[in-house]
C-alpha cells in the first residue's frame, strides 16, 4: 500500500519550519549553529564556559566584554579578552562563530 503526505500534512510541516526560523531556530539546542559551532554572540557564560580552556571566570568575561563593546566581528575578537590567548583561541577556535558582528 502506497502512503501519501496530504498537502494539509505538508503545509503544517512548512509553518513549523518557517515559524522555528522566525523565531531564531529554536530547533537547535543551545545557541549552537547548524554545524554545531557555539555562537560567542548569543551563548551565555555557562554554554561558553564548557569550552576547552574557558572557565566560568572567563565566560562572564566574554559575556561582559560582549555587553560593554557590543558583538563580536569575528572569533578571533576574543584575544581582546584577558587571560584567553593564541594558544587557547587555537583550541576553540573550530568550535565557535561570530554571527551578526
């Protein structure tokens, strides 16, 4: 037997996509992109400090630094951060993106 998908089924299915994107993709945990990179423009503290050589006190100092100066351009901004330097930003750096900066 050959099943279908009713174009009343389609349409719901269109809205829900259509809206999740409205709505900054809520699809996605976290403020993690599609490719699964962290988003240092929208993730809080505690998203951010789960990364490799980024603790809790370095996390609100992004999340700070991001508050006072506005979004960051692009990942390599965070060498502006105190105490986060080459060799840190080398290890996150694939996990990470800068939208919206």
């Amino acid at each position: 037997m050959k099943r279908s998908i009713s174009i009343k089924t389609c349409k719901i299915i269109l809205a829900v996509f259509i809206l999740s994107l409205a709505l900054g993709n809520p699809l996605f945990a976290d403020e993690q992109d599609a490719k699964g990179k962290l988003d240092i423009n929208q993730a809080s503290a505690q998203e951010l400090s789960k990364l490799p050589g980024i603790g809790k006190k370095k996390a609100e100092a992004i999340v700070a630094y991001r508050n006072e100066k506005g979004k960051f351009s692009s990942v390599d901004d965070l060498s502006k951060i105190d105490g986060i330097g080459k060799k840190t930003l080398e290890k996150i750096r694939g996990s990470l993106t800068a939208t919206g900066g």
